[in-house]
C-alpha cells in the first residue's frame, strides 16, 4: 500500500490514479487525523461483492455449511 499525503496526492494525482489501475496498489491519503483509500474500480467492486455475500442470509447459510463440511487428508504422492 502507497501512503501520502492529501497535498502530495493533489500534486501526482495522475500517477497515483495510474499506478492504481494498472499495479493494482491502494493509496493511503493522510489527511490529518483522518485518511481516506484509493483503490480500483475492479476492487472495490470484489469488495462491495464480499461484503454483499457476508452480509447475505444466502450467503451466511453457505459459510456456515461449508464450514461444518468435514475434508480428507489426500497425500498427492499416493494419486
């Protein structure tokens, strides 16, 4: 995660947005006390999705279940 300042972020805001979008990097913009996140289009979006599913009845029931699902130890030689 990148971490700047509010006016350092107004001065190279091109290249924060663009190493944004193409390293897929957040940006941390102290602002005081106080900051905010730059993230992408693309992330915010998963998040927003992530959030959606966890936040869901649907989506809790299949948490719940897939953690009561019980898995079996497979040594890969053996296959």
């Amino acid at each position: 995660m990148l971490t700047t300042t509010i006016s350092d972020f107004r001065k190279s805001l091109k290249g924060y947005v663009d190493s944004v979008i193409e390293n897929n990097d957040q940006v941390l913009i102290n602002r005081g006390r106080q900051g905010a996140v730059l993230v992408s289009l693309d992330e915010y979006n998963a998040l927003a999705r992530t959030a959606s599913v966890l936040t869901s009845r649907v989506g809790a029931d299949v948490i719940n279940a897939a953690q009561k699902q019980e898995f079996i130890e497979v040594d890969i030689d053996s296959l």
